[in-house]
C-alpha cells in the first residue's frame, strides 16, 4: 500500500488514535468471528488456517475466552 492510498493526516497524534481504534476494532471483530467459527462446529486447524496463523496461537488468544462464554471446544 502506497502512501497515496491513505489520507494524509495532519496531526500524528490523531493518526496513532486512528490505529489503536481499528486494532481495537479488528480485536473485536476477530473475537466475534472466532466465537461464531467454534459455535459452528470449525476446528482449530480451520480457524487458524483462516485467520492466517497457527493453531497454537489462536488457542492461545481465544480459548480461555471462549470456555467463558460457555463455546464447546473440539479438540480437532
């Protein structure tokens, strides 16, 4: 992505609030997709093949959370 595809923004204190939102947001978007994901029957393999990461790290991010909420996990 080139700089030309982002608009500029004058303050860089703004544009720095501007990332820790979307991280923000793509946190809670992730942890909404993952929760349906397992809800739905997928696998650790599937979501981590989705997401782009291991299965260790999704597991590692979501799990505890998503026994909290009462998610049947599978095992595989």
């Amino acid at each position: 992505m080139s700089g030309e595809d982002i608009p500029a923004v004058s303050d860089p204190a703004d544009a720095l609030a501007a990332v820790a939102a979307l991280r923000r947001l793509a946190d809670r978007l992730e942890d909404a997709a993952v929760e349906q994901a397992m809800r739905s029957g997928w696998s650790w393999p599937q979501v981590a093949e989705a997401l782009g990461v291991t299965r260790q790290a999704v597991h590692k991010k979501h799990a505890r959370r998503l026994i909290a909420a009462g998610v049947k996990l599978r095992r595989r």
